[in-house]
C-alpha cells in the first residue's frame, strides 16, 4: 500500500515499505526572525540575518502539495531541518526526490545508517556515480532504503551532490529516525541539529531563544531528542534540569557530537518548569545556539 507518511507514526508491526516525497526549494531564510538575542539584548539588523538558500520540504504523494516536514508530535514545524523520516527495523524506505531549485543548481540526498545499492547512495563522484548524486533541476529520483537491524536510531541525511557544501551550510539536512523492531514510538520527538550558518550558531537553522525552536512535553510523556552536528564543528548538547544514561548506563547531562554525528537520547518526562536546552561550547552558546524546553502539565 502506498501512503504519504507525513503524519503517521511507524506501526507496530515492521516490514512496510513507507513512501516519501522530498523536493529541493529555494526559499529566503531569516536565522533571527525576532532579530534579537534576547540574553544579551543585542540586535541582529535582517539585513545581517536573511539569506536566500535551498532547502528540503516535504510533500504529499506524487509531490502535490507541500507538507510540514515535522510529524505530529514534533514542535519542528519550520523548513530546517528537512522531513523526519521515521521507519521501524525490517521497513524498506522509498524517498522520492525532486529538484525544484530554481537556479539550475543540481542536488541530491545521501542518508546515513541504512542499507542500500551504490544507485541510491546519492554522492557526486565524476566517472562513477550516476543520476542518484547528480539530481538536475526538474528531474527527480528515487532513493531505496532498507532499514536493517543495526540501523535503530537516529540519522543523518543531506546533498552530497557537488553542491554539498554550500547546500549544508544553506541548511540541506535532515533526520531519519528508526525504531527497533518492538521498540515504543516517543510520545514527544524533538529535533536538534547543530550548524553553523551564516556566521551565527544555529539550532535548526535559527539563532538565540526566541528564534530556535521551543520543545514541549507534559510531565509523563516518554520524551525522544534527536541530535545531529553538521558543518565542520564539534558541540555538546545540553539540557537544563535533565539527566539521561550513556552507553554505559552512567548518568549524563551533556554529549558531545561532531560533524555528521548523531544520536538520540529518551527519558520519562518529570520536571515540570521552563528549561534551556543548548550547545555548551560557550562562543556557540553566545552566538546563538540555545533554546527552551517547556513542561507544562497542561
Ligand atoms: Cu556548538
């Protein structure tokens, strides 16, 4: 059955096989929509802020309509990043991709953490890769993925088309999120990418509280942060009032997370109040990259 998954949760059971329709759009990007960073109280004129840039926005079967790239049970309503794209182990993955960048530029997507044939790996490579890393404007192509055992978790996708470079600093990335076979769906799932742009330090293509996103939950929800560096730095994602286990099960406050990196990190939401949440290398943190998390009971 195919079915634009652009709200629906992985289903209990694996094995789907789960449509997406992604196109490339150019689009003008303010990173300070308020134009200030409210702990400091400087001004950030739109002229220093506003950039035009391609990003990945999700659409309806047969690319239709334009979508909202974040699912329910996200407050990553914005274009940056690009669509979640959840799956459970054992679904295989169909990501329609069509460039709509109207500057003849071309692009592609390249994901990380599952399985796939060189034809869907999405990469510009001169005299070995074929049309999937060089997506021209108007064409389209299909990606086919298979989310395999070692592929729960959370991962990076992105242009690795010889546009890569400035596709990722313009904010060409996303997430795929994959559940293990039997593994709860989060009733809460935020998103944090970390990347520098436009001379700032965003969170998801913003800059400075009031601007990044503001994540909610209610005391009770099992909450899930997917986290992801893109770019060329490392940061440490931080959340106030919180603690969650490593690998190791000893409890941590703070995870560092370097250029393509990601992980996500789950906990039983019960600290009601107003948190920050934020990169803690501190010339990142003052030039932009925090924001709030609010638990609220209703
Ligand atoms: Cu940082």
């Amino acid at each position: 059955m195919v079915a634009a998954y652009a709200a629906a949760a992985p289903p209990p059971t694996s094995g789907a096989v789960r449509h997406v329709w992604v196109a490339a759009v150019p689009t003008t990007w303010n990173l300070v929509p308020n134009q200030r960073d409210a702990i400091s109280g400087v001004r950030h004129p739109p002229g220093s802020t506003v950039l035009p840039t391609v990003v990945y926005r999700r659409y309806t079967r047969g690319w239709r309509r334009p979508a909202r790239n974040g699912p329910r049970g996200t407050d990553n309503h914005d274009l940056i990043p690009g669509p979640l794209i959840r799956a459970r182990v054992g679904d295989r993955l169909r990501v329609h991709f069509k460039n709509l960048d109207e500057a003849g530029r071309p692009h592609s997507m390249h994901f990380h953490g599952v399985r796939y044939r060189p034809s869907s790996d999405g990469s510009y490579l001169p005299g070995f890769s074929g049309d999937d890393g060089d997506v021209r404007p108007g064409e389209s192509w299909t990606y086919r993925l298979t989310a395999g055992r070692d592929s729960a978790g959370v991962w990076p996708y992105h242009d690795h088309s010889r546009t890569m470079d400035a596709s990722i600093a313009g904010g060409m990335y996303g997430m795929l999120s994959i559940l293990g076979r039997r593994e709860r769906v989060p009733d809460r799932e935020h998103q944090v990418v970390f990347a520098a742009m436009g001379g700032l330090q965003t969170i998801d293509g913003r800059a400075f509280v009031g601007n990044t996103p503001v994540f909610h939950a209610r005391p009770g929800e099992l909450v899930q942060w997917d986290v992801m560096a893109m770019g060329s730095e490392h940061h440490t994602f931080h959340v106030h009032g919180h603690r969650w286990r490593d690998a190791n099960g000893v409890p941590e406050d703070t995870r560092t997370v370097g250029p393509a990196e990601s992980f996500r990190v789950r906990w039983r939401e019960q600290a009601p109040g107003t948190w920050l949440y934020h990169c803690h290398v501190e010339s990142h943190m003052a030039q932009g990259m925090i924001g709030i998390y609010r638990v609220t009971r209703r």
